[in-house]
C-alpha cells in the first residue's frame, strides 16, 4: 500500500519513505494497517484494542494504544493538531485521511468511499459525513485556516495599539493628566510604554507562530496565557484615555470588548491547536 511518500509492505512488515525504510515498532505497525486497510473510516479504540492485546492481557490498554499511535504519527513526521494522515476521533478512535493506493490493483482506495476526506484534516462531504469533533471542547471543529487568521488580527490590533501610544506618547500624558494629575499620569504613561515595549515583540511572536503554523503553538500559548491575560486586560482600560473624543458610553463598551478578548483568544488557539484527549 502507499501514501504520499510512504510504502507499506504488508508481506515484510516494513514503512518506507522514498524506498528508504522508516523503523516502526510491531504494534504501532499493526495499528498503521488497519487504518490502512479502511480509509476513511474510523476504527474504533476497542477495534485496536482487540487487535492488539488478547482478553487476557493485563496492562494499560489506554496508554498503551496512545503510545503506539503516537509512534505512527512520530514516524509519518504527523501531528494530532493538524493531521496530514492520522486523524483522532475524539474518546472514539481513529481515521486514516489519506488517499491510499493499493499497489496491487493499482487502484487508489476511496477514503471510506461513501465520503471524501480532505488530507490535511479539513471537513468530509458526502453521504453519511460527520463534522469532526474537538476533543475537548466537544463542539464541531472550524477551518483551522479561519481560526488561525481570527488570532493573527487581534495580535495585528494590539500591534497597533502598541506602536500607535508610543508614537504619541505625549498626548497619552497630556490626557493622563486629566485624570490623575502629578505622579498620577506620569505613572500611566510609564506603564503604556513598559507594557508596549513588552507587548510589540510578544505580538510578533505570536503572529509569526501562527503564521507558519508551528506544531506546539497551542502549549507554548498555554505556557504565555497568564502574561498574556494580564497584559491585555491593562490594556483593556486604554479607551478611557479617549472618553472625551469617542464619549464615555463608547470607551465603556469598548472596555467592556477588551476585557473579554484575551479569553477569545485562548478559544481560538484551542481550536487551532487541540490537545488529544488521552
């Protein structure tokens, strides 16, 4: 069987990439066959299971059967967030996505034939098609092209925020100074440009992740989130500094906007980025 670059040999039991062979332990092998053999479709974890330990075998099938998934994504170079082959089927079990040509018949095996299946995970179509689910948020997954871009925008806004109050710095401190004269303003302004200065090259980190689509950007978000939460909710209050042009009502629900983006955030890259569910 074949797959993009990869050959299968069913009679040898070997992977080959480009015809050169790619080491893959006997269980995760096992378990790249019979999604091979049923493209499309999910195979079940108790399918695996069964498969691969008999009735009598005590051991934690749970993680046993992860591992030996993870191998077969570690050895087809795959990801569980972005899957070109191997996709998860959440608390369910698994589906190959890929187009597979048997060789000895020299015909291309429909992914499950009843629907078509989109190789870099996106959405099937087709009768008895399922929207995929997230594995921890339980509702239907988007295009990930769509919550990637979403995320991209709000760090282009804070960028612009960033650069648009060093650049007037001095009208910040001049209204600054109508609401806490003294030390006061010169306290907010101190804070505007320590939290830009922070924020500029985290902003561009961000985007620049996203943009190329970095595998582990949803744990190295995790890992930023509480600097990330406490920046933007200070930076939440900053229409306030524009109440006598825009009006109070606006910096308000402007505020009110702000304060709840950080979290809109963390969906996105939940979205874009979802853990498997153990």
């Amino acid at each position: 069987m074949r797959f993009g670059v990869f050959e299968v040999d069913l009679a040898s039991g070997e992977l080959r990439k480009n015809g050169a062979r790619v080491r893959l332990q006997e269980q995760p092998f096992r378990v790249l066959t019979m999604l091979l053999e049923r493209p499309g479709e999910m195979v079940t974890r108790e399918e695996l299971r069964s498969a691969l330990w008999a009735d009598d075998t005590f051991v934690d099938f749970d993680h046993g059967l992860n591992t030996a998934v993870n191998k077969v994504r570690e050895a087809l170079n795959d990801a569980a967030a972005n899957p070109r082959f191997v996709q998860t089927v959440a608390r369910r079990g698994y589906r190959f996505i890929a187009p597979v040509e048997d060789q000895k018949s020299g015909a291309a095996l429909a992914p499950g034939e009843k629907s078509v299946v989109a190789v870099n995970g996106n959405r099937e179509a087709g009768s008895g098609a399922r929207a995929e689910i997230h594995p921890e948020l339980d509702v239907p997954l988007p295009r990930r092209e769509i919550t990637r871009a979403l995320f991209i925008l709000v760090q282009v806004m804070y960028l612009i925020f960033y650069v648009a109050a060093l650049i007037r710095w001095q009208e910040v401190h001049r209204i600054a100074i109508g609401f806490l004269p003294g030390w006061g303003a010169s306290a907010i302004v101190t804070a505007v440009l320590v939290t830009a200065g922070i924020g500029i090259p985290l902003r561009c980190y961000l985007i620049a992740e996203t943009a190329f689509d970095h595998r582990r950007m949803g744990e190295k978000f995790q890992r930023l989130y509480p600097g990330i939460l406490t920046l933007d909710e200070l930076w939440a209050v900053a229409p306030f500094l524009l109440a006598e042009k825009i009006g109070f009502g606006a910096a308000f629900a402007a505020t009110a906007g702000l304060l709840y983006l950080p979290f809109s955030e963390r969906s996105l890259i939940r979205l874009a980025y979802p853990e498997e569910r153990k």
